[in-house]
C-alpha cells in the first residue's frame, strides 16, 4: 500500500483589486503553480482595514485601486505590524516607484502582463516571512531567558546581601558578646591579688588569645557588612581608602564633590561600597599598582564611581576567564539599582566607572535596605565593635 499524502495547506490570501477578472486571474497562476487557496477579495480602505484583524498566509495588492492604492495598503500594514508578506501586483508600474515599495517592505512587485512569476514569488515571500517570524520568537525567548537569568542574579545578590547582614548581626551578639564577657572576667581575675605568677601568665595569654579572636570576629564582621555605610557612603570610602594605603602601602586618593551628609536612595551606597571594594580588591591581587584613586561624584543627577589605578592592566584572556565572575558579579548588583559598569583598561593601567542614575527630587535615607544595629558603635575602628 502506499502511503496517503499529506494534506496541502491552504493558503489564506487577501486580495485587494477592484476588478473581479484580475482576481480570478491571479487567483488561476496561483492554483496553476501548485497553491490551494481560500482568498478575499476587498476593494476600499475600510474593507481592507476590516480584513487586516484576521489572519492571512500572503497579501495581494494592485497597484491602482480607484480612491485607495497599493502603496497606501503597505503603509496600513507596517502601521498595523502586521508581519505578512506583500505582494505589488500592477499593470503599469515606475522602477522608482517598484524600488520605493521594496524598500518600504512590500515582499515583491509584478506585472499584471507578466504573473507566470506569481506562485513562485507567493511562496519565496511566504518562506521568508517564515524565517523571519522563527526568528522573532527565538530572539523573544532569549530576551525572556536573559531577562530571567538577570532576574535570579539580582535575586541572589540580595540574598547574599541579606545573610551577610544577618551573620554580622550573630557574630556581633553572640560570639562577640560572648568573647567580650570572656574578656571582661579575665581582667577582673588579672587584677585580684595573691595569685601565683603562674596563673598570672596563663591569664596574660588567655587574654592574649581572646583580644585576637575579638579581632577576628571585628574583620570577619567587616567583610560581611560594612557598619561604615551607616555612617554615610563617603564616610565609608574614605575609611576604605585610607585603610587600603595603610595595609598595601599603594598610594591611594580619594575626592569627592558630595557632602557626607548626603542621602541617597535605599541599596545605592551598598552597590557604590561593593563596586569599590572589588576594584581594590582587584588591584591589590593583580595590578602591580604603585597609585590608586578613588573618585565619587554627583552631576546631572547620575551618581559616578571610577576607580583606577598606574598598574599593568587587563588583558583580553583576564576578561575571558571562564570562571571570573568578578566583573560579570559588578554588573548583576549594578543592575539591582539601575546602574551600569564601564572598564577600560591598557598599558597605563585601568579604570572602572560604576554610573548609577537617581530619581529627581531624589533622595532616601542613606541605607542599604538592610537592618541597622549595634555594628557601628565605636570609636577607633569605625568598621567594628567597641572595645569592651
């Protein structure tokens, strides 16, 4: 037995002309070249306009139509995005005008003496247009998968965000509370008399390793949640500054046209705060830096950050490591505020500029979205607790 053919598909035409016989006619090239058809003929605008809410496989349009015209119905159609091919059909038509039609997205234009060529151009159009909606959709989608992916980086930011915060916050409380009353009785012990030279040294070390670990705890806080923001972003850059010259010995600048007291909007010093803090971060592990400055400015309502450094730069194979996330990190939280990273970098060494655009009017408390407590309560080390 052989097998049944498949069905032909039935191609839905739309037909402007206003006369019937041509539309027979084109309407026999097409059947002729293989094409089964179910078409409609309209002759007005408003006929055509009516017609454009369904669904066509192909648009058949002449040229002249008394009170209505074929460039006319393409111009409907690209007004309308309807994405269906148009074909030009005319007894008498310029190249100029034929050109000027292509141009504006008619599929193809014919001769009224010549439609042998009708049912191949129908289905080339049709095929193209096929392709070019595939593609449609496909780049739909992948704009819809970015767009998710951006969704869940920014998502995880936050979280991360979140959970440092509620880390500092424990370490703070309970392993510093704790350490801190550890502290407390062993000066108490230290200053009791008659006790042995031997347990007087054993409390000196017992001290010793406790301020040490209250160290530890102060760093571990710091890098989890930075207590300087609360103090306001400029605050906490110039802390990070001069804090980064004091441990790399690189030279290290900071300026600024903004006032400390400043405020801006919920999240953007944690944003600018981190953004700085990976630069430097960068610098110290790779640029061979021996001068790094910091700048943060506020003009036209765009809040700046640049950051750079006299090192050896970023090569293209630095930028392509698959497993630098660093960079692509900066971008995601920039994007969590509506910001934008820029980097250039060559011999002279390297710059990164995090531009972050704010509201008119406007300004929020300076604050990360974070909860605020006891983290900033100090008076030599702005970054940790107090001594106890």
């Amino acid at each position: 037995m052989t097998p049944h053919a498949e069905p032909r598909r039935v191609l839905r035409v739309l037909h402007l002309e206003d006369s019937e016989l041509d539309h027979e006619l084109a309407l026999a090239y097409l059947q002729r070249g293989g094409l089964v058809v179910d078409s409609v003929r309209v002759d007005t605008e408003r006929e055509f306009r009516d017609a454009l809410t369904q669904p066509w496989d192909l648009i058949l349009s002449d040229f002249n139509v008394p009170g209505f015209s074929g460039l006319r119905a393409l111009e409907i159609v690209r007004e309308q995005g309807v994405l269906v091919p148009f074909i030009l059909v005319s007894g008498e038509i310029g190249e100029d005008v034929a050109v000027q039609a292509m141009r504006d997205g008619a599929s193809d234009y014919l001769l009224k003496g010549n439609m042998t060529r009708l049912a191949p151009a129908a289905e080339h159009a049709m095929a193209a247009y096929d392709s070019l909606r595939a593609r449609q959709r496909a780049d739909r989608e992948l704009a819809r998968s970015r767009q998710r992916v951006s969704e869940l980086a920014q998502h995880l930011q936050t979280s991360i965000e979140m959970e440092r915060a509620a880390i500092a916050r424990e370490i703070h409380d309970d392993v510093g509370g704790s350490l801190s009353a550890v502290k407390f009785d062993l000066a108490w012990m230290a200053r009791q008399s008659g006790i042995s030279p031997e347990l007087r040294q054993r409390i000196d070390s017992a001290m010793e390793t406790v301020t040490h670990a209250l160290e530890a705890s102060q760093r571990i806080m710091h890098n989890l949640r930075p207590a300087i923001l609360e103090q306001g972003l400029v605050a906490a850059l110039q802390w990070m500054a001069s804090r980064f010259e004091r441990r790399t010995g690189i030279a290290c600048v900071f300026r600024t046209n903004l006032d400390n007291q400043a405020t801006l909007p919920a999240g953007v010093p944690l944003v600018a705060y981190r953004a700085a803090q990976e630069a430097m971060t960068n610098i110290n592990k790779h640029a061979q830096a021996t001068r790094v400055s910091i700048d943060l400015s506020l003009a036209a309502g765009v809040l700046s950050l640049e950051v750079s450094d006299n090192g050896r730069g970023l090569t293209s194979a630095d930028l392509a490591k698959a497993r630098s996330f660093g960079i692509r990190g900066l971008h995601e939280r920039a994007s969590t505020v509506g910001g934008w990273v820029d980097l250039s970098s060559g011999p002279a060494g390297t710059t990164l500029i995090l531009s972050i655009p704010l509201e008119e009017g406007g300004t929020a408390d300076d604050d990360d979205g974070m909860e605020s407590g006891p983290l900033g309560e100090t008076s030599h080390d702005p970054s940790a607790w107090g001594e106890p």
